[in-house]
C-alpha cells in the first residue's frame, strides 16, 4: 500500500512539473499589440541643427477583431540623429513597438535632405535590409514629415492615398 502512493505520488510530481514547462508563454513571441506596420518613411533634414529626422508611418493591428473590423489605426512617429542611422536607430529605440519594415511601401525624402545626402540616403535605403527594393521613392517640396502627418483628402488611410497617387 505505501508503494502505491509513493508511486502516485512520483506520478503525480512528474505530471505538475511537466505541466509547468508546458504551459506558459514561448519568451521568442511577440505579441500582435506590440507590433506596428510600416508602410511610409519619410527621411528630412534640419539645416539648422544639422541633424536627420526619420519619420515612419505606422498600422497598428489591433488585437481583438471586434475593435475596428477590418480597419487599422494610423500612427506616426519621428526620431532624429546626427546620421541617417543613428536617426533610424533612435526610431527603433523610441518608438516602444516593434517595427515590421517589410510592409514599407514609400519612402518620401524632404527636400532639404535630397540636397543635402541624397547619394547617402539612397545607400542607407539599399544596404538596409528590412526595406523593400521595389518601395517608391518620393523627393517633395518641403519636409517628408509634413506628408506623413497630413490627414488623406478622401478620409482613408495616407498609404492607399498615396497608393491612388501612384496609379
């Protein structure tokens, strides 16, 4: 009798510790909150304190399905630097999201930067691996980041704005 409950007992020890590293959340996952869709970057440059500013426009999925059916919110967000990179870099750090590039689909350049480092921007865009090759680029009038704050004409979303743009 007493080596049956000792063996269930191992049993049932064995059991609770195999559930323990079972259940639980994987450390490598990252949740769909927590993540934010690039789909528009703008690259401007401030002539007076000669720094870059890198802009992303950003979707962010949300959680549940019945927050915005089928809708996506709009987010903007800017970080500067003293290079193309450090700006992109304190973008990352500043942001407190994960920034999915892959979906990035323009890239705007202000026109003081274009004149300043176009050559250095285009080779940040082609040595950077997260950004799309087949994204359009856009030199405008003025600052990228005005753009990417503006609110669309038709009430949509600025990428299918800018999409329309480009058919």
């Amino acid at each position: 009798m007493l080596k049956r409950i000792m063996k269930r007992t191992k049993i049932f020890l064995i059991l609770c510790t195999a559930s323990f590293l079972v259940v639980g959340c994987a450390q490598d996952r990252t949740e769909i909150s927590d993540i934010a869709l690039v789909s528009a970057t703008g690259i401007d440059y401030d002539l007076e304190k000669n720094k870059y500013i890198f802009t992303s426009y950003c979707l962010l999925p949300s959680a549940k399905s019945i927050d915005k059916t089928g809708g996506l919110s709009e987010w903007v967000v800017s970080a500067t630097g003293n290079s193309i990179l450090d700006s992109a870099r304190n973008l990352r750090s500043r942001a407190g999201k994960t920034l999915i590039w892959q979906h990035n689909k323009f890239i705007l350049v202000g026109e003081n930067a274009a004149r300043h480092s176009l050559y250095e921007i285009l080779d940040f865009i082609t040595r950077n691996r997260q950004v799309r090759l087949t994204s359009y680029l856009f030199i405008n009038d003025g600052e990228a980041a005005d753009i990417l704050n503006m609110k669309s004409e038709t009430g949509d979303l600025l990428f299918n704005d800018l999409q329309g743009k480009v058919r």
